[in-house]
C-alpha cells in the first residue's frame, strides 16, 4: 500500500480541540423567510453552438457523419472559457429545446487495471426503495452505458466565482471567465466523487481525449434528441489501484456495474448492440457508442 503524506490542512484537521457555538440573530425570522424560497430552477453551463464550430475543429466521425468529433481539447476549453454562460434548462426559452446552445458535459469513463467500467442507467422501476428520488434522464434510463458527468450548474459556477474575490481587483477582466473553468472543474471532481463513491486520492490519472456532439435522429417520439443539445468533452479516468479497493453506486442513478477487460470493449459493444437491435437487452447509449468507436483506439493503443 502506497503510504499517502497528509497535508499541513489535514494534520491540523486531526487535531483534537474543544468547541462552542454561537447563534445567529434573530434565527426564527431567517427561517420563516427561507420556507418562502421557491424552488430552485435547474441549470446548466452552456456555450453558443457556433462558436464551438465556427473554427470548423469538428469533422464526421469515423462510423457515422451525423456524429462530429474534434480531437483539439485546447481550443475546446478556450472556447468554454471565453463564450461560456449559464442559462436555466427547463421551461420557456429553457436549454433543453434550444440546440443552438450546447450544454457542456465532461463524458468520462473509469478505467482500472486494464478494464473498462460499464454500467446500467437506473429507472424508476429499477429503482427500488429510491424510486421517488430517481435522479436519471428520462431519454437515457435503463441504457447501458460507459460514461460518467453531468450538468454544470449555476451553483459549481457561482460558488467558483465567489472563491476568486481576490481576482476582483487583480484581474476583473477576466474573473467570471476563469469562474467558469474552475467551475467546470469542481463540478467533474464533485460529480465523480457523488456517482462512484471515489475522491481526487483515488484518481491515479486524467487523460482528456477530444470532444462530440451528435446530430443523428435516434427516438423520433421525442422532439429534442438528448444529443442535439449537449456537447461531450471525452475524458479518461484512470483509477489507483493502490488506493481505491471498491465503488460505491445508488441504485437511484444505477442499476447494475461490471467491469470490461480492455482487449474485450469493442467485442463488448458490438454484442450489446446487436442484442439491442434484436429487440433482447436494453439499448447502448449514444454517447458510449461514440466514446468507444472514436476514441477509445486513442486510449488503448497508447
């Protein structure tokens, strides 16, 4: 086992102290005030659709042109830094039917001792016991999947941008900018950490490998396909072995996990699919599709 130093911050965390508290004025007012919030509106990160291709960085993939890759994270970020904006996802003028404005999600999948994790997007009905707090996206429960990421909400970037006040007067010109990255950031870290039960100390490495967006017609019931509005960064997330011994899933999120050796994924996908196809087992998200067909050569071949 690889012994792991504390910090100066966690060394004093461990020391033992005594405590008091003091209450806040006028506590009962505060509350009443606060059962009044309505709410909250989810939200989302977002950057304008022609900005993410105006540099013409995305070109068709290698199995399908509806579905267009760039392998330039670089500009990809930069572009996010600059152009990035948080707008609510749901309701009139609402992200969700809008594909003129992407939402960004960082797609990564969990790689460990030569294996791929795979997984099985939950239902309601899967559920169990956590059906009435089932979190998943509708156009997405129950397929099977190989990423992890979500949404970067209003709060990932305003709590980031509150934590650079010192930038106010050293650089404002580009103080929400930066919130928006270091938002992104604490939003990647604290969705792995939620999803899988892991934090930073079990990561061994990150490898950020391109980014996706689909354009194909995959449900025509639905009006907006879940693809049209979102664009994917594609992420590798190595885990440390000599740290990380278990993951931990919500059966409101998960409904099944299992693990893929690396010289079986794309014998793993085709037989998912075709079973699929067949009308025998649930079907492959999209975004796995893409992640393996286009990027997961990049990954493995190295």
């Amino acid at each position: 086992m690889v012994r792991v130093e504390l910090t100066e911050r966690d060394a004093e965390k461990q020391l033992s102290t005594k405590g008091f508290h003091l209450n806040i004025p006028f506590p009962n007012r505060l509350q009443s005030k606060d059962k009044d919030k309505p709410t909250k509106e989810k939200t989302a990160l977002y950057v304008p659709r022609n900005e993410l291709v105006k540099n013409n960085l995305f070109k068709s993939s290698s199995f399908s042109p509806k579905v267009k890759v760039t392998r330039n994270v670089t500009n990809i970020l930069e572009t996010i830094f600059k152009y990035g904006n948080i707008a609510k996802r749901y309701g009139e003028n609402g992200l969700e039917m809008d594909p003129t404005r992407q939402q960004i999600i960082i797609y990564s999948v969990i790689v460990c001792q030569n294996n791929l994790l795979w997984y099985q997007r939950a239902t309601p009905e899967t559920a169990g016991t956590d059906r009435k707090k089932f979190l998943g996206d509708l156009r997405l429960q129950g397929k099977q999947s190989v990423g992890f990421g979500g949404h970067k909400t209003e709060d990932d970037i305003g709590l980031s941008n509150a934590e650079l006040t010192f930038l106010q007067d050293l650089l404002p010109a580009i103080k929400d900018q930066l919130a928006v990255l270091v938002g992104l950031n604490k939003g990647f870290f604290t969705e792995i950490e939620e999803e899988l039960g892991i934090n930073r100390g079990n990561i061994k490495d990150i490898k950020f490998l391109g980014a996706f967006f689909d354009e194909r017609l995959e449900d025509p019931s639905i009006e907006i396909q879940v693809g049209w509005v979102h664009t994917g960064i594609a992420t590798i997330i190595e885990l440390d072995p000599e740290t990380t011994t278990k993951l931990h899933f919500h059966t409101r999120e998960t409904a099944k996990a299992w693990w893929v050796p690396f010289d079986k994924v794309f014998e793993e996908l085709n037989h998912k699919m075709k079973v699929a196809q067949q009308g025998k087992g649930p079907l492959v998200e999209s975004w796995t599709e893409t992640m393996i067909k286009e990027f997961w050569s990049d990954y493995y071949s190295k």
